[in-house]
C-alpha cells in the first residue's frame, strides 16, 4: 500500500483540476500513463473519444490537455484506441496487489505495460463521468441530492447498467440504470436500504472483469481462486485508513443478489444460497449459518445484517438459528423437508430406552417447523417448537426421513471424560430457548463430550449411578472443570 501511496495523494489533488478542464463528453473511465519519464492521464469520455491530459508541474497542482485525441471502443478485454488512421490496441490485464486497495488495471501494448488504473474511486468527480439524462433523472428524483460514486456494470443478461451514488440530505442512496436499445438511461432501482450509511466517505466500486481474487475465510471449498465476471459492484465506507462497511451484491439470474459483507470490519459474512459463513479477521474462520436470508438488491438492509452472532436470532417461521463449526465436530442443520400430517415419538436420547418427555408422551408432528441437526446409530437428532419461546431438542428414528434425505452422521469430539466428585451438571434439551433444566446432577460422574452446539453449548453424554443421560450444557461449564 505504502508504494502507491504518493500516487493515490497526487491523484486526489488533481480531481478537481479535472472537472474544470473535462471536455463537453462524461468522462466514463481513466488510466494512469507512467512511462519512466513523468506521469499523464488517459481519459475514456462517454462519446467514444479519448482525452490524454500532462501533470505538468506538479507544485502548482496544475493539468495540461495534450494534443492527442481520437477515438476507443471496448471489446471484450480489447480496448482500441484509434487517432486518424494510426490505431493502437490495448488488452485489458487484472493483477491482484498485496490487499484489495492495491489491485490495478493494466493496459499492455505490444508487450510493454504502461498503463494502469488503481483500484480507487477515479480522481475525477462522479458528476462528470454521469451520462447527462442519467444525471437528471437522478436530480428529479433527488433534487438535493449529489452525485458521490458511480460504477458502470458491462455485457449483463439484461445489457449495460450504470450505478450511481447519491447523497441528499445526509441519507445514501444507490441508483440503476438500464441501457436500452436506443442508448438511452432507465431507472429500475432507487434504494437506501442496500447502502451503508453513516458519517464517513462511501465509495462505489466493482471487481474487474478478469481480475483473479481470493476470498479468507479459511474454509478451503470457499477459498478456491475466483476469477470475477466484472457483473458486481462494491460499496465501501473507509475513514482513511481501511474500510469500515463494504457490501458487495452481483448479478445473478437476471438479478443482484447479496454476495457478501462486512460491518465495522472485525467480521466477513459471505453469503451462498443456503448459508451464510463468517469469518474474523485474523483468526479466519469463525461459523456458519444455514438461515434463508432475503438476498435480492431491493429487500437487503444493510443495517440489519448481523454481526457474527449478533442479531442473529429467529427466522420468519420461529425456528431458532445458531451458527456451527464446519471444521470442527459441531452440529449443524441438514436440509430435510418432512411431509405433512405425520407424527413421531421423541427420546431423550438415540434409543427408545431413554424414555420420552412430556411424561412419556413428547412427540413431533410435521405440520410444524422441524430442524434435522444429524443422524447417529439408526436415530435423527431434531430441534422443533414447543410454543414461541420454547423448543425441544431429541431423537426420533432414523425410518421417519423422507427417503431422499441428506443426513450427515455427527461425529463426536475425543473422548475426553470429565470426573470428579465436585461435578454439578445442569442439562437441558432447550439450549437455544428458555434453557429450562431437565436433570440436574451432582457428586462423582463421569461426562462424555459429545459435540458443539455453536460457541455458547455442548451435547454431553453423562453416566451417574449407572444412569446415562444426554443433554446439553454452558461450554463455560466444561471450561470451568476441564
């Protein structure tokens, strides 16, 4: 970052040397000549013509157009530059840096690269890389408002979208555009909802179109290389340093969906069809959560994602929601769909010999909500409601799944046994309800640790006076006597 930063300074002083000296085109995009010998601007403009402007002298801040202008067009990774009859063909090239900030774009001509854009905010205004009817639409929309960011998203499903960030009264706003087949600019979106907001610099940015990035989540099926299609784009607020919010939403299926984010950046949340896997920055993965989240661009509030287990509380249907270890032998949820209008009885324990709660009668019935967590020698471990505030967690038989069910077999932790005559173990089968207490043990026991129960507990087997017990109980309880 440190190698770029006198460039990054340079640059920001001279945007507003660009808006004063910008021809009557919108610019769309700029690059960075640096040749050994000085640096200079290569300017796109809206028109397909192409604009070079010198740093002249940079202590007087000042920028000189040159001579050179002609024409470009864009195919593909191909951008063609062309002045009177002489043309120059450039391919568009993505070199991942050391952190996000540092990826660049280059421009490599007959084997030498000269050219590159880094991966800010371009150091000319939004406003002037705006399409005219795009900018007034958006002040008819928003007559207060400020043009902040803007993000053009090329060769979609559905054509050519251009995204604006709007500021109007100290609320953010994030704008889209439509191409048509006469060039012309259509709304389909205006949303605050989606947009970080707050007191600090909001920026509106994409992954390139051919750059090869790496999520860190620590989960090695996540963390494959990616190369990106370019149909995404990025909202970051930064307070100078790093990026505080980022939010980043790419299109898929004739749609932007919520791909991943970050808030008060001390946690990543990427987002798949049916999970949600966090992780810490600097310890890597922290957690997975299956829960059905609304992903389209237009119902996302950002301000309600959670934080790594903050927030994250009950979806729509009342069934709780917990995040688990993938790495780890924790439980997680297993996506069963029952059929209607069965009934099945529900042991305390994998067996019909551990008795039932309830007086002998809990049972499960499949017109309600039912969370199959995994399977283990022949019998289902299940989570489902007793009433709004109180669930129950049992074991019903293996021969109740649906037959095309996929059930993953819960591996247990080590062996380790916790022994000693000053045990005292509270279980409950309600963990993530009203944790009421079902047994409650004391004296000289052994307790075998079962599995993990996302961060806070711990399915134990115990034995006491020839007895044996399953049960949830506190990880501070198994911290406090291991």
């Amino acid at each position: 970052m440190k190698k770029y930063a006198w460039l990054l300074c340079l640059l920001l002083l001279f945007g507003s040397a660009f808006s004063e000296e910008r021809t009557d085109s919108r610019i769309m995009d700029c690059f960075v000549l640096t040749n050994g010998e000085g640096m200079a601007s290569f300017c796109l403009h809206a028109d397909h013509t192409a604009t070079f402007y010198d740093f002249a002298d940079a202590e007087k801040k000042e920028l000189v157009p040159r001579d050179l202008r002609g024409e470009w067009w864009l195919d593909g990774d191909a951008l063609t530059f062309r002045t009177g009859d002489e043309e120059q063909v450039f391919t568009c090239t993505y070199q991942p840096g050391e952190s996000l900030y540092e990826d660049a774009l280059y421009l490599d001509a007959d084997g030498k690269r000269a050219v590159y854009r880094l991966n800010w905010d371009i150091p000319v205004s939004a406003e002037s890389r705006t399409p005219e009817n795009v900018y007034a639409s958006a002040l008819v929309l928003h007559p207060g408002g400020t043009v902040t960011g803007v993000q053009l998203v090329r060769d979609t499903t559905d054509g050519h979208h251009l995204f604006l960030l709007m500021e109007e009264n100290s609320v953010r706003y994030l704008m889209g555009y439509r191409l048509d087949e006469e060039n012309t600019w259509h709304c389909f979106m205006d949303a605050s909802n989606p947009v970080p907001q707050g007191d600090l610099p909001a920026f509106l940015g994409n992954l390139p179109r051919g750059m090869v990035y790496t999520r860190m989540s620590g989960l090695e099926a996540l963390d494959a290389p990616t190369v990106s299609d370019g149909l995404n784009i990025i909202i970051t607020t930064s307070n100078g340093e790093s990026y505080v919010d980022r939010v980043q939403y790419s299109f898929r299926d004739g749609q932007y969906l919520l791909d991943e984010y970050t808030r008060d950046i001390s946690t990543f949340a990427y987002v798949l069809e049916d999970k949600v896997v966090f992780s810490n920055i600097g310890d890597g993965y922290d957690g997975t959560l299956y829960a059905s989240w609304e992903r389209e661009i237009n119902k996302v509030v950002f301000a309600n994602l959670p934080h790594y287990r903050q927030a994250v509380e009950r979806t729509a249907g009342g069934a709780p929601v917990f995040v688990f270890d993938e790495t780890a032998n924790g439980i997680r949820m297993c996506d069963v769909t029952f059929p209607g209008d069965q009934k099945f009885p529900v042991y305390r324990g994998p067996g019909d010999a551990y008795g039932r709660a309830a007086n002998g009668k809990a049972a499960v019935s499949t017109n309600g909500w039912i969370q199959v967590l995994g399977k283990y020698q022949g019998y289902v471990l299940i989570q489902y409601g007793l009433d709004e505030h109180r669930f129950r967690i049992g074991w019903i038989e293996e021969s109740c799944l649906p037959r095309d069910a996929q059930v993953h077999t819960l591996e247990w932790m080590d062996a380790l046994v916790l022994q000693g005559e000053e045990l005292q173990i509270t279980l409950t089968d309600d963990p993530l309800g009203q944790a009421a207490p079902v047994y409650t043990l004391d004296g000289d026991m052994e307790v075998y640790l079962m599995a993990e129960l996302g961060s806070d507990w711990v399915l134990v087997r115990v034995v006491c006076d020839g007895q044996t017990y399953w049960g949830f109980v506190f990880s501070s309880v198994v911290a406090a006597n291991g």
